[in-house]
C-alpha cells in the first residue's frame, strides 16, 4: 500500500506496557511518508504508570510527528468534519477502548476521534491489547 501523502490518525490508549513497541511505528510511518496525526486518550496523556512518565511519551511522540498531541474530546470531533484522516490506528487499542467504541459511548479523545473519522467511511485500524481478554485463553494453552 502507498502511503506517501496519506494523513494517518494514531491513537494511543491505555495499554501502557506496549507503547515502547507502538510508538517507534509511527516513525516507520512517517518514513514512508506518511502524515501522523497522534491521538491520545486521556489516560495514556495524563497517567505516569510503571512503564514511564506520560510527559516522555509526550515529548516523543510530538517529536517524531512535528505535531501537538489531540488529547481532548472537542480537539478529536473536528477530525471528520473536516476530514483530517485517511486512516486511523488505534494501537495499542485497550479492551475498554474497544468495548466503547462496539457500544458507542463516546467518552475520551480516542473514541471520538475514531467515531469522528468513520464518518467518513474510511478505514479504521484497531490493534487490540488486553491482558484480561487474553488471560483465559492463555492459561488454557499451558
């Protein structure tokens, strides 16, 4: 797939032990000229977690697209509108992210970013990580 030119919406939520992983793909992205649009939900931006401090994330990640981070509800809404992505990523896309956007509540930056891009009926990513819906079937396969 061509990706040069392309304006890709990357929304990261609170599955904080994968986003060493996840953010170094939005600088093979932007490597293939790609146009990254960082996202975050309100916990990935506002929460310090064992796995680092969500000012370095920030930092970062604002670093590597050049871009602020949408880190609010009203920020995220004007995206369809005014039709700011192509493709949006969730990664790494929490269990409880997923389980709001299959319920449609619309209650952080990264649920409304993506209902607000699929108004346009445009292809949305979602990565999921959660160790919850993944523990059962893990111990079964002991």
């Amino acid at each position: 797939m061509e990706l040069r030119g392309k304006k890709i919406g990357f929304v990261l939520t609170g599955s904080f032990c994968t986003f060493k992983k996840t953010i170094p793909k939005m600088k093979e992205l932007i490597k293939l000229e790609a146009e990254v649009l960082p996202i975050m939900s309100f916990n990935s931006y506002n929460l310090d977690t064992k796995f680092g401090k969500a000012a370095d994330f920030i930092k970062e990640i604002e670093e590597i697209t050049g871009k602020k981070i949408i880190h609010t509800i009203v920020e995220a809404e004007p995206i369809g509108p005014k039709k700011m992505t192509d493709i949006m990523v969730i990664a790494p896309c929490s269990g409880n992210t997923m389980a709001k956007l299959a319920n449609d509540i619309i209650d952080t930056p990264a649920v409304m970013a993506a209902k607000s891009h699929l108004r346009n009926d445009r292809a949305l990513v979602i990565a999921p990580s959660t160790n919850n819906g993944l523990s059962r079937q893990c111990r079964e396969h002991r």
